[in-house]
C-alpha cells in the first residue's frame, strides 16, 4: 500500500491550523528546497511574541530571527568546584522565525533543566502542541546536574510563542519566575556573584580580548564575566521544516571563556557534518581540550549536524588555540569549501 508523501513542515502546519495539542509522528523530512531569502517578520509579529513571553528579546534582521533568551539566573553553579556565571553556558534561549516560502514560521529553542525538571517540561511541552527534539548534557563536572532540552513546533509566530509560553509557564524558565535583573544587581546578572557595592569585574577585565581575537580569528562578545564566540557555518545550507537554519537558531559553534587570563575555564559547542566529527575530536584532544557530548539538536534537518560540547581549564590563550583547532575542520572533509578560516 503506497504511504502518503506527507512531510514534517506539513504535518506540523496541518496540527497548527486544527489547534491540536496531540503529539504528531512525523515521517522523514523532504528534499531542502532552494536556498532563498527568509521573509522578515513583521513589527506586530515581533510585539505579539515578546507580549506572550513577557520580555523583551532580540530581532536579528540579517536572519530574520527573533530570539528570546532564557537565562537561568536562579541557579548557582559550579564546575569543578569553581564557581561559574551563567553566562558561561547555562542560558537557555527560544527563536522564531518564517519558513523560505514565508506561508507559515517555526521555532527551535534550547532550555536548562535541573534533572527533576525534565519531565514535567514534556509533558507540558507536548500539551501545547510541541515536540522534543533532543535531551543531553552540556557538561562535565558541574553542580547542580544540568540537562539541555531543545523543543520545536510550527505555527504562526504569536501562536508559536503563545504555545511555548504556555509550555514554561509553571517552570523557572518563565521570565516571570526568573529573579529580577537590574543594572547593579550583579548577583542577578552572573548568577553565582553575591551583591557587593562595587560591580564585578566583566570578561573585558578578566582576559586580554585583543590576544584572544588574534588566534580565534573573530572577535567575541562580552557578556558579564565571561566573553564568547560565536560562529555560524557560512559555508553551508542547512534546512528544517522549511527554514533555514543560522546562528541565532541554533546552528552555530561557540566558545566561552570564564576565571580570567592565566587561570581560565573553557566550554563550547562545534556544529558538525558527520564526516567533520573524529576529526574536530582529534583536534580537540590534540589540544588536551575534554570531550563532553556528541549528539544531535535538531531533527529533519537536512544534512544532518551532529554537535560536540568540550570543556577545558588553563591559560586562555592556551584554550583559544584548542578551540580554533576544532574550527579548522570545519568544511575540509565534505562537499562543503572551508569558510571558517576567516
């Protein structure tokens, strides 16, 4: 008997339009279609989203994403005995953007869970009519345990950000269950730094960023103590239900820096083709760098990206070499020209 020829975009858009919250099976994805320009969202579909999540997030034009983050500022954590900000790896964050033939929108999102907080996350995930794409670990050595949940659906863009603020509503994930940040309330802001009457010091202190940028080849952000690196992979058309995926979705590599120059902890993530995987391993251990995780994020996607997280301690400049190891496999062992030199 011949099987309907139904795909995941169709599947999720038919359970969007009939407002079901029942979880769909979802048979393999079709053929990515051309490479084309995002529709960009719209001013009342940026202030419907950021009016459901009850904050205020960030419109990346060049991508045509909108990206809510979700820090987890109650949580204080440690890795391997040190405190840790949770700038360093422990914020979550939710996208949305439009399918290329701009007829419907997904959105991806990664969340940070304490163990017991799993579960309950599903099942109000699948309540709203979302699904779970992937569950893991980010790290080694941290305490609490922390897990890393990445959720999808598909929608309109207000309906969209409607299901998954209905999704976190009784968690700590939601905004409003998150402790209040203001300018000088530092411990809010790095989530492990007590209240103190002088402001700590931000990753423009703690490392020499011009050192960092010279052996990275791209230039970071500072964010809190910390300061990280973003890179996206140009050198590729990566597609998920009809959309394309880019950085501020989630396809991208990264690296943070925390502790400061001489004394520095490293942690990240490296966006594969699976021929890229042993390769960027034996880079990174080559470099004396942790392997901590290799899993995917995504599911559908076309071709496939499998992510590896590491971990490292030691002089930064020491990790920065590690990590732009990693980056020179990038795109030298598939079809795909390598890009990421810079």
């Amino acid at each position: 008997m011949n099987q309907p020829n139904l795909t995941r975009r169709d599947a999720l858009r038919a359970a969007a339009l009939l407002g079901t919250a029942a979880l769909i099976t979802i048979p393999k994805a079709e053929a990515s279609p051309v490479k084309g320009k995002t529709p960009p969202l719209t001013s009342p579909e940026i202030t419907a989203i950021e009016k459901a999540m009850g904050k205020k997030g960030t419109y990346k034009e060049a991508e045509a994403t909108h990206t809510t983050p979700l820090p987890r500022n109650d949580l204080k954590v440690t890795v391997k005995g040190d405190a840790v900000p949770i700038s360093f790896g422990f914020g979550g964050w939710v996208s949305i953007k439009r399918t290329l033939d701009g007829k419907t929108a997904m959105l991806m999102s990664d969340t940070v869970l304490l163990q017991d907080e799993v579960n309950p996350l599903i099942s109000a995930a699948h309540i709203n009519g979302l699904e779970v794409s992937a569950i893991h670990n980010h790290f080694f050595y941290e305490e609490p345990r922390i897990f890393y949940m990445h959720l999808h659906g598909m929608g309109t863009p207000a309906d969209l950000a409607q299901k998954f603020a209905a999704t976190i509503r009784q968690s700590k994930l939601a905004p409003a269950n998150q402790p209040q940040v203001t300018g000088t309330n530092s411990a809010a802001q790095t989530g492990n730094t007590s209240p103190a009457t002088t402001a700590p010091p931000t990753g423009k202190e703690n490392f020499d960023l011009p050192a960092l940028d010279v052996i990275v080849k791209y230039t970071g952000v500072v964010n809190g103590p910390t300061y990280k690196y973003t890179v996206g992979r140009n050198d590729l058309t990566i597609m998920a239900m009809g959309a394309e995926m880019t950085p501020s979705i989630g396809l991208n590599s990264w690296a943070a820096f925390a502790g400061n120059k001489e004394q520095a902890h490293i942690a990240g993530d490296i966006a594969m083709l699976q021929a890229e995987v042993n390769p960027v391993i034996s880079a990174l251990r080559k470099n004396n760098l942790e392997v901590v995780a290799l899993h995917h994020h995504m599911i559908g996607d076309d071709p496939h990206m499998i992510f590896l997280h590491y971990y490292g301690r030691g002089p930064a400049t020491t990790l920065a070499q590690g990590f732009r190891a990693a980056l020179n496999e990038l795109g030298k062992h598939g079809k795909s020209a390598n890009h990421l030199k810079h």
